[in-house]
C-alpha cells in the first residue's frame, strides 16, 4: 500500500483549514485516511505556533514506514526540523509571462525610439 502523509482540506468556503493525515495515495484527498497526524490553519499569521500542529511521534513512525510526504508537508516538516532541506531549482518561476514580455519588448523599442532622434540631434550640434 503506497503512504502519504498530505493535507485533507476542511472548513467552510474561503476559510480553509487542514488536517495532515497518512493515507493511501489512492484515496481521495478528503476521504478516508489512516490516521490523523496534526492540523495547519492557513489563516493565521506566519509566526505563530498554532499555524502548524504535528505530533512529531507519529510523522517519524509514519516516515520510518515508507510513507512519502508530499510537498507542502516536506516543507513543514523541514522547518519543524525533522527532514533535511531540500534543493529546489525551477528557472522557469521568475521569467515573466507571455503578455509582460511583450509589453517590455514594446517599452524597449519605444524608448529606442525616442533615444534616437536625442542622439542625432547631439552629434549635429
């Protein structure tokens, strides 16, 4: 049986709150899982320690059984201490749209545009 440790969403429309359970990976993400390991409240401010609530027990147990944690859980579980950072690399995440390249295309030649009537008239000067 293939383990996840990931987030079942609850709360009401626009006020998202989630619970981290293990569960089979083939399992819908609010459906049944195993067992219940911990709430994350989105809503609170970043600094605060009710944001995250994991019983570390049983995360390590679950890990130590093969279970694979999926992203956003990796990268709590990195910050509570209990897994080594990982490396990330996505390049493509800073290179700006489609649209906003063209429209900085289209600054650029406009500003070549102006520069180059100033330039001409300085070396006639």
């Amino acid at each position: 049986m293939a383990m996840k440790i990931r987030l079942a969403r609850g709360g009401s429309k626009k006020r998202p709150f989630y619970r981290i359970v293990a569960a089979d990976s083939r399992m819908p993400r609010d459906g049944r899982f195993i067992e219940k390991l911990g709430t994350y409240n989105p809503l609170l401010p970043k600094d605060s320690e009710d944001r995250v609530k994991m019983d570390v027990e049983r995360v390590q147990h679950w890990l130590s059984q093969g279970a694979q944690p999926t992203d956003r859980i990796a990268r709590m579980l990195e910050a509570a201490g209990l897994r080594d950072k990982a490396t990330r690399n996505n390049p493509n995440k800073g290179t700006p749209g489609k649209k906003a390249q063209e429209r900085a295309e289209a600054r650029a030649e406009k500003a070549a545009a102006a520069a180059a009537p100033a330039e001409e008239d300085a070396s006639a000067e």
